[in-house]
C-alpha cells in the first residue's frame, strides 16, 4: 500500500514543501472547489488527547473543504484508553473504521509508533514535546506569503524552546532554507541541544530587545506549562515579551507569528500592527492542511 504519513519535519526537502505550497495557494484560490471531492468516499479518523483548537477544527474544515467525512474523538474520557485498552488496540480498532488517522497524543513518539501499527496514513498532530509538522508546513508557507521568500531570512524563536513541539519542527525547515536563528527565551528552557545542532544559531540570548533590530520573523511561543509541572512560576515573559514599543526597534517588514494559544507573551495591543500576522496565520493552516490531505491520498 502507497501510505504516507507525515511524522516529523526532519527530512522533508525544499521540492516537498514547494508542492505543497503550491497546491495550498491553488485549492485557496479556487476557494477549495477545484478538489471539492477529492475526499469523496474517505473517512478521516481525528484522535485528539490532548487539548485543541486550531489543529482540530483546521483539519475538520480541510476535510469538509475536500469533500471527506469526519470522525472525532477528542477527548481521552470517551475513548476506551480509560477502560484499560492498549494504544495499539485502540490504533487498530481505528483503522477498522477510517482512511487516515489524525492524532495528537501527550506523549513524543507516538504518532510514530501508530504509524508504525497501521496501513493507513497517519499525521502527527503533535506528540507531547515532540514535534508538531503540520503547523511547521503552515508556519513556512505564512512567512513564504508574507515575506514572498524563504531564503535569507533571520528568523527569531522566542519563548520556550525546549518543550515548544512546533519548534522543534520548524528547526529541521530553519535548516534546509539556510535560515539565521536567534534563540530568545530563559536559560533553563533554551532550545535543546540536539535542535540547536540541526540549525544555524547565530545568537543565544534572554532579552528580545538585544538582537530585535535583525530580525526578519519573530516566532513566539507561549511557556508549556502542562509539560514541566511544578516549574511553571519560575518563568517571567517580561525579558521577551512583544510590545508595540519593543516592536518600535524592529524592521518596518518584520513579522511576528504565533501558533497560538498565546498566553501573556504578544500583547493584545500590538494585535492591529500589519506586521501582527497571527491570525492569518491561523487560516493559512487550513489550507496548507487541505494540501497535506491531498498530498497523503494522492
Ligand atoms: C501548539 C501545540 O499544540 O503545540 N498549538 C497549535 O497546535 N497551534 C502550540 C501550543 O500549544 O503552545
């Protein structure tokens, strides 16, 4: 069977991410009617165990937009994890039902081992503080639509590095595209190692205003609380956080990008600058999901 998931960023080329973009930008602009039944006949299996937003309903929406049927289970309470039932038999009672499994777990790794159990395609949705490649595919095509360029850019990872999935996966495309990377978060949730060896780090510090002047993306992550219990008091946003008057020493053309949920870390003021691209970020990701749904059952 031709089954393509997608699990990890790490080696996806630029002619991979360029189809994509390519085909994100053609199915927008026909307002999703030229693959309007490209889904026809398929069943997509959504399994969400941790909280989502924005994963969830982009793909529902993707779906929908190319002609798909949905299941969900979105929460573990109503799936039969909480009767005792292995991850592997509830992975293969999915595949019994669906053409494609969507799953977002708390724990890194899984979305490999599920792939891993079944025949079907399997998109990691995020796996705990692993990766995230969907939003890294979205996050790529928002600064190839904002900036009209992938090369050369000096991009800005801010926050928490450490346990941020998305990240973790951005990296691998930071990579690729030769970009500059300069890591603006606290010390004890710096980028991990392993990432900042993938990369090309050009500056490590805990004050935004530092390097803000060279920045072409800024891309702010919110502190991952649910994954370092007992820490989360210790980290203060005040070193890093956008404002408009730390955003007055920044490129007029300079973006700032979020996955969202944002926390304190953007404030909301700053939300009516041009260069605030948060939420048309948002919608790009249901586009660039639609692509990645054509592209898995191509
Ligand atoms: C992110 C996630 O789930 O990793 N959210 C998202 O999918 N847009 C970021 C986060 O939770 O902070």
């Amino acid at each position: 069977m031709n089954k393509k998931s997608i699990i990890t960023t790490k080696n996806m080329t630029i002619d991979f991410v360029d189809n994509l973009i390519t085909n994100a930008e053609k199915i927008r602009n026909s307002k999703g009617n030229e693959f309007s039944n490209f889904l026809q006949n398929k069943i997509i299996f959504s399994l969400f165990l941790e909280p989502s937003t924005r994963t969830y309903a982009s793909f529902a929406a993707a779906t929908h937009k190319l002609g798909g049927k949905l299941i969900s289970v979105n929460d573990p309470q109503y799936s039969s994890l909480v009767k005792g039932e292995s991850y592997e038999d509830m992975i293969k009672t999915i595949e019994c039902y669906s053409d494609m499994i969507i799953l977002r777990s708390p724990t890194k790794g899984m979305a490999e081992v599920a792939s891993k159990i079944v025949e079907i395609p399997v998109i990691n949705a995020g796996d705990g503080d692993g990766e995230h490649p969907t939003q890294a595919l979205l996050d790529i095509y928002t600064i190839y639509r904002e900036k009209g360029r992938l090369e050369n850019i000096n991009l800005g990872l801010v926050g928490d590095l450490k346990y941020s999935r998305t990240i973790h996966s951005l990296c691998y495309f930071a990579k690729i595209y030769n970009m500059n990377v300069y890591c603006i978060s606290p010390k004890d949730i710096s980028l991990p190692e392993y990432y900042e060896n993938t990369c090309n780090i050009v500056a490590k510090t805990e004050k935004i205003e530092e390097v803000v002047r060279e920045l072409d993306v800024i891309y702010v992550t919110r502190i991952q609380k649910e994954r370092m219990p007992g820490l989360q008091n210790n980290f203060k946003t005040d070193l890093y956080k956008i404002t408009p008057e730390i955003m007055s020493n920044a490129r007029k053309d300079c973006i700032v990008m979020h996955p969202f949920p944002r926390n304190d870390e953007i404030c909301t003021s700053f939300d009516n600058d041009k260069r605030a691209v948060y939420f048309r970020q948002i919608e790009n990701g249901m586009w660039i999901r639609c692509s990645i749904l054509k592209y898995c059952f191509s």
